[in-house]
C-alpha cells in the first residue's frame, strides 16, 4: 500500500503544478510503467480525474469517456439537489456527500 500511496502522490504532484494552459498528457516515465504508458488527465475544481493507459490508446477518447463520466454523474446529482433544494434550504452538492445518511 505505500508504493500504492507513492504512486497516487507523484501523480498528483506531476498534474498539480502543470498550467491550466497545457496539454492533458504526460508521456511515460518510470512512475507509469515505462515510455509506452502515458498519463491522462482532466482538472475540474478540486478534482483530478487521471487515467494511464499505453499507447494504443486515444488521448482525446480518454478525455471524452472522462467527459462523459462526470456528466453521468454530476447531472443527476445536480438535478436532486435542486429537488431537495426547493423542499428544503440550503441544500448543496456536498451535502450529499457528506450526509447521505440523511438524505
């Protein structure tokens, strides 16, 4: 568990410092297995969403299923939290999260 730990630490510290500006790939290294392998990722606030594939695959597909991910995930969510939120005040996101067992 902590090579397990390392890793997911020099993988965030790699995507943390890069700008918002630059590519979402970052070629192979010896962190992700060897120059076949590369990483990618996508930042959406505090999130970081990383894949590392090899080279046979598509970055803008990766980048596409992650798009996809997020939105089949954070709509419906979206959509219930508006539910709650006009039975009840001040409902938000982490709320759910947070205290699902209330919900």
């Amino acid at each position: 568990e902590d090579a397990q730990q390392q890793i997911i630490r020099e993988t965030f510290h790699l995507v943390s410092k890069r700008d918002e500006n630059v590519c979402n790939f970052l070629e192979g290294g010896l962190l992700i297995g060897g120059s076949d392998n590369k990483l990618i990722y996508r930042h959406y606030a505090t999130l970081y969403f990383v894949f590392c594939v090899d080279s046979s695959e598509s970055e803008l597909g990766i980048l596409d299923l992650i798009q996809l991910d997020l939105w089949l995930f954070f709509f419906p969510l979206q959509v219930f939290v508006e539910t709650l939120d006009k039975c009840f005040e001040n409902v938000c996101e982490l709320d759910l999260i947070f205290h699902v067992d209330k919900v």
